[in-house]
C-alpha cells in the first residue's frame, strides 16, 4: 500500500507515462507514413512503447485499492 506521498508521485508520474505514450503514438504513425520507413527504428519505439505500457499498468496497480474476493 502506497503513502499518500507515494501515491501523488506515481500519480504524476503515471501521466508522463501517458503522455510519453501517446507521442511515441504519434511519432510512430508519422514514421509509417513516411517512404520507406525505418523499420529498425519503428521497432525500438514500439518497444519502448511496450516497456511504458507495462510500467503504466504497475503503477496503476499500486493505486487501485485492494479488493478482496
């Protein structure tokens, strides 16, 4: 269980995950679009884009409260 500090820095940091997430998104798309792309850097960004998305959903975890069954 977080502390209600722990709890405002994952907050905060949970939205820079998202925003980093939706502009990789965007660069993404932008470098799909663009002939020819380059596929060796659209894989790194989707990637990383992965590794975001997996820390989004444990800092998510850590703030919902726990429900017991």
């Amino acid at each position: 269980m977080l502390n209600e500090e722990q709890a405002i820095e994952a907050r905060a940091t949970l939205e820079e995950l998202h925003v980093e997430h939706r502009d990789l998104d965007l660069v993404i798309d932008h470098l799909l679009l663009s002939p020819p792309p380059d596929e060796l850097l659209v894989r790194r960004l989707k990637k990383r884009k992965l590794l975001l998305k997996d820390r989004i959903n444990q800092l998510e975890s850590a703030l919902e409260p726990d429900v017991k069954a």
